[in-house]
C-alpha cells in the first residue's frame, strides 16, 4: 500500500486531484491533506477541501491550516480561474461547517507534515499542489524532514520558461518563489523529487468535447460536483488551453498513483529565481549541471489515454 500526503491549495484542479487520489483507496491511503494559501486564502482552502471530502464522504481524512501567507513576497490569488471562492463560485453551495469541524484538526500543517512523517520514515509520497510555503517551513523546522520523504511530487515550475501567472513564470512557484528555491535546494541530495511543469500539465489536457459531453455527464454525485465548480469559469479555462481541460494538479497525482504513466522526463539541476524584474518565480534549468546540484527529474511527457481512463474512473 502507498502512503500519500497532500498539500493543496484548493482550487479547482486541486478538487480534482484530491477525488483522484481518494479513487485509489485500493493501493493508497491519503494520509492526511495540509492546506496553503495560494489560489485563495488558507480559510477558504480549508473549506474546500472540507467539501470536497463531504462530496467524497471521506470524514476520516484529516485536513491542517497551514501558511497564511507566502514566505516573504506578496499575495497573489487566481480568481479568474478558480473564482472567488476558489472552488468556482457555485451558487448553491451545500457544505456544511460541521463538516469542517468533523475533518480539521488543531495542529498547524507544517507540524503535522513532520509528524506524519516521522510517524512513517521513508514510506510516504509527498504531493505538493499549491504554493510551497509549508514545505519549505518544515525544511526549516526540522532539516532532516526531506531525507525521511519517500518521494516528492510537485506540481509547479517550468522547465521551457513557459508561464501562466505571468510570462515567465507558473502560478505556484511564482506565489512563493523563495519557498520553491528552498525546496529544490533541500529535497534533491536526499530524496527523488520530480516536478510536473506547466508545459507538461498543458500538453496533458483533456479535450474539452470529453469533459463536458462525456465527463461531467456520467450522473454521479461526484461528476455532476465536477461540473459545477468549472461552470462558472469554463470560458476562461478554454481560453487559457483552446484544446482542452489543464487539470495541472491532477496531472501530478496521476503519475503517483501510477508511475506508468510518465512517458518522458529529463534529469537536472534547477532552481528557482526568486527575484527577476521579468522571471521572477521562473524555473532556471541548469542544463550542462554547472552548478553540482543534485539533479531533479522534470516530466515532460505523460500517457493521455490513461490519464483520462484515470480521470473517467475516478468521478465514477
Ligand atoms: C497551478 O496553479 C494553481 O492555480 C492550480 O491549482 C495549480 O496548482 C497551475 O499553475
Ligand atoms: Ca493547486
């Protein structure tokens, strides 16, 4: 069985990653989700991410606040993607705050990340899909944290200077740079750390004819919620990605829940520039390794047919 933690900063393709992660229970236990601020404030994340399990009916996954704010830049948000709420802006939304109360637990996310870690060396999957506040905080609390990692997952970066918050630069390495460049200074000496780009989350959409012919129309609790948090905000993800649905997060838990699916990656060193006046938040890509560093593992490539049966099946 896989152990699997989560931290998310939930977001719509957050949603769609923590039901994806959840459809494993057969071969993964999710043992935990830490939230972030990031596509909204951490309030709210945790709210979503409660009714995203309320969905789910998975009450007995706890859910840890986590950072409020970056590590030392500004707020950045997503509203014209996630809406204001994060989640959409469903009109009638049914959660419920008891159900909050039953899934949040007191500890703060980066001494539950620890913990849970300690509690299970070297046996767990990291997947990271917001900001990379937290985890660079529980690199600074305990500094052996990263060598106790099973594996890291980021959904983040880019590797061809391809951008989506700005230019240059992709939405969760640009909302806390410093904490991405903390990250990929730490985990690669001691532990495997791949990234899913933006150009590979792009490149792995799902045609929109499937998502909303096919994929939100399969008369489950689960793929009708699917449908109502993209409603909303369809038109600006279709113009972001004419092709198709980018459920970047969901890309990165995929390739956890079966590595098979990664076609192709590069090996490299790379860190994060934190203060460029064009580039800040991009991935530098240290191509010849002039720089020594231990190398990451970038995916460039994923299996699209087996990411949509994994999408199909996990809505069902
Ligand atoms: C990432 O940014 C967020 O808006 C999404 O949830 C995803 O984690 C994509 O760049
Ligand atoms: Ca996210």
């Amino acid at each position: 069985e896989n152990l699997l933690l989560m931290d998310v900063d939930c977001g719509i393709d957050d949603a769609n990653a923590i039901i994806l992660a959840l459809s494993a229970f057969r071969t993964s236990k999710l043992l935990g989700i830490t939230c972030v601020n990031g596509n909204i404030r951490v309030d709210q994340v945790v709210k979503n991410v409660a009714y995203v399990l309320e969905i789910c009916e998975r009450d007995d996954i706890p859910v840890f606040a986590g950072a409020d704010h970056p590590l030392v830049t500004q707020h950045v948000h997503a509203p014209p993607f996630h809406g204001t709420d994060g989640l959409g802006d469903i009109k009638k939304r049914n959660d419920n705050p008891e159900w909050k109360d039953k899934v949040l637990r007191e500890d703060h996310a980066v001494h539950a990340m620890i913990n849970l870690i300690n509690q299970n060396r070297n046996k767990v999957s990291l997947i990271m899909i917001g900001p990379l506040t937290n985890l660079a905080l529980a690199c600074r609390l305990d500094p052996t944290f990263p060598s106790k990692v099973k594996d890291l997952t980021i959904m983040g970066g880019n590797y061809q200077g391809k951008g989506n918050i700005t230019t240059a630069a992709e939405f969760n390495f640009y909302a806390d740079p410093e904490a991405a460049n903390v990250v990929l200074e730490t985990f690669p000496d001691v532990c495997t750390t791949r990234i899913v780009p933006w150009e590979s989350a792009l490149a792995s959409y799902l045609p929109w004819d499937w998502v909303t012919k096919k994929w939100f129309c399969q008369g489950t609790k689960k793929s009708q919620f699917t449908r109502n948090i993209l409603a909303n905000v369809l038109d600006n993800w279709r113009n972001e990605s004419p092709k198709g649905y980018t459920s970047s997060d969901a890309v990165a838990v995929a390739t956890v829940l079966d590595p098979t699916i990664v076609k192709d990656y590069v090996e490299v060193a790379a860190s994060v520039e934190t203060d460029g006046r064009l580039t800040k938040g991009q991935v530098v890509i240290d191509w010849d390794n002039r720089s020594n560093r231990s190398l990451i593992q970038v995916i460039t490539q994923i299996n699209l047919k087996k990411f949509k049966e994994m999408m199909w099946n996990s809505t069902l």
